[in-house]
C-alpha cells in the first residue's frame, strides 16, 4: 500500500471550524460550499475570487445540497429547508423526524436522478437511532435504511447501479444494487472494512474510475479505496487526526478538497493541530472526480419565510 507522499496539500482559507463537513463543489459558481455542523454555518469560498462567504443559518446544519435554481437544499436540526443564497433567506420545508427531536440529520448527497438522500442520528450518539431517507423532488420522502447510528459517507458508482453508505461506527462501507429510475436500493453487502487503527470511516466520494476516498475521522487521512477488492489503495497523510468528509472540484474535477473537526479535542490536542477544522485542498490529485448532482425541485421554489 502507498502512501501519496507526492500529494501535497493547502489550507483553502485561515479558518477552522467546530464540526466541518458536507463539502460540495459548485461548478457554475466555481466554488466550493461546505458546512459548520454544530455552529449552524454554511460556508462558501471561491479560490479564483479569493472570496470567503458565511451563511449562519441559526441552527445545526447536517448537509446541503445544490439546487437546480442555484440555492439550497439544507438539512437543519429543525426541517429541511431551502435557502435563498444571495439574500440568506430560508423556507422551512417538512421534517421527516419531527417526532424524534433528540435527532440531528447528518450527511446528505443528491442522487444520480436528482432527489436527495440524507441521514440522521441520535445528538447523543444512540445506537441505532438514526435512518438514511430519500427525498423525493416533490419533497416525499421515504426511508431507505432504518437503525443507522451514525449515518455518513454516501456514493454512487460512475455507472449507477451501485449505492455505497458509511454507518461510521461499524467501520464498514456497505453496497447495495441501485435502481436509478426508482431510488431503490436492495443486496447489502460488506465491501470494504476498515481496520480500527486506521480511525474511524466517515465522509466519502467517488472517482471517475469507481474508486471510493474516505476520510477517517482520528485517522489523521484520507485513503483512496477499492470496492471491488476491499483493498487500501493509498493514503494522503494530513496534519489533523478529524478528517470529516471529501470531494473533488475545480474546472476539471481533479482537486481533491478536505473538511475536518476541531470539536471534543482537549487543550494539548488544539496545540499539536493549530489546523483542526480548517478546510485543505490536494491541487491537481491526479484523479477526477464526478459531477455534482443536484437538487431538481418540480414546483415552484420559494425563499420567502
């Protein structure tokens, strides 16, 4: 197994965040939009621009996803929501758990076809607490996999057939056939298991050549894996143990970019890894990654609250 030493990486900008997640490249806008999951904030930042934008959305915010209009899909504490980026303004939609309000959602990610699926999970870290559901582009939803602890890494392969999801605690990257006119999911498999001294599997994308990257949260990585073998293929070694989540983006899809988490670390910890939280970015990785999909609403979106 390699390690890509070769593959060097940047702080995208100078700030850190408590739980960064959710990263999403956005190509109209050359852009890349990520989330502070517990300090409620959607962050934008535009490397060509220079540009660092903050949406705080006074809630916890699990994910977002790109609608077609250009604004959000947002999954709150409180709701989904739509959110209006040049103004801020948000439209509370339907909660799939409004009876279960000691959940949180946590990690989300269009399908192929254009409907969102995104996960919950207990604020306590309850065992089996949580559900993956799929919401539909009218905003139906459905659930897709019951008794999740932590729900996380979501791909689907470049030939849309495959659906790979992350239930972190159990250190398995599971795989089911996909039905991409339908959203249905059924053959569960074991794919891939991570070795518990690599840290724990969280975020996840795909590449051009179905290749999964995995952060591993107190890992101090993020790993390029195959699904077909289970095998390891590489790691970037990176100077923070809470890699959260990855994706590709620039004009060619081949900068790989990172989020992490400075949350729950003590004082000596925050001194040997002054860039927990930060957002970092591999230029140039030398894999491409998949187009965004997105959010492909059928009425007519609002922004109003």
């Amino acid at each position: 197994m390699l390690k890509a030493a070769s593959l060097s990486y940047e702080v995208v900008i100078p700030h850190c965040c408590l739980l960064g997640e959710g990263p999403v490249w956005d190509a109209t806008n050359n852009s890349i939009c990520w989330v502070d999951i517990l300090n409620g904030v959607i962050h934008e930042c535009s490397p060509s621009k220079n540009q660092h934008l903050k949406m705080p959305v006074k809630d916890m915010v699990g994910a977002i996803a790109l609608c077609t209009s250009g604004n959000f899909l947002a999954a709150l504490k409180s709701g989904l929501a739509f959110i209006n980026r040049a103004s801020g303004e948000v439209k509370m939609l339907h909660h799939p758990e409004a009876h279960l309000p000691e959940n949180r959602f946590n990690d989300g990610k269009c399908d192929p076809a254009g409907r969102f699926w995104v996960g919950t999970m207990a604020v306590s870290e309850r065992k089996e607490a949580g559900s993956v559901y799929m919401i539909e582009k009218d905003l139906s939803h459905s659930v897709k996999i019951a008794g999740v602890t932590i729900s996380n890494g979501m791909a689907w392969s470049p030939d849309n057939k495959t659906f790979y999801f992350i239930d972190t605690p159990t250190f398995q990257v599971v795989a089911y056939d996909y039905d991409l006119k339908t959203g249905t999911i059924k053959n569960r498999r074991v794919v891939i298991t991570v070795p518990k001294k690599e840290g724990f599997p969280d975020g996840m994308t795909i590449d051009s050549e179905g290749m999964l990257w995995i952060a591993h949260w107190d890992g101090w990585q993020l790993a390029r894996w195959n699904p077909v073998t289970g095998e390891k293929l590489f790691s970037i070694p990176l100077p923070v143990a809470r890699i959260t989540s990855c994706t590709f983006g620039g004009e060619e899809l081949q900068d790989l970019f990172i989020t992490s988490a400075s949350i729950g670390l003590t004082g000596k910890q925050h001194e040997e890894q002054p860039l927990a939280g930060s957002l970092f970015v591999v230029r140039d990785c030398g894999f491409q990654g998949m187009e965004t999909n997105t959010f492909e609403f059928q009425k007519q979106e609002s922004t109003t609250k």
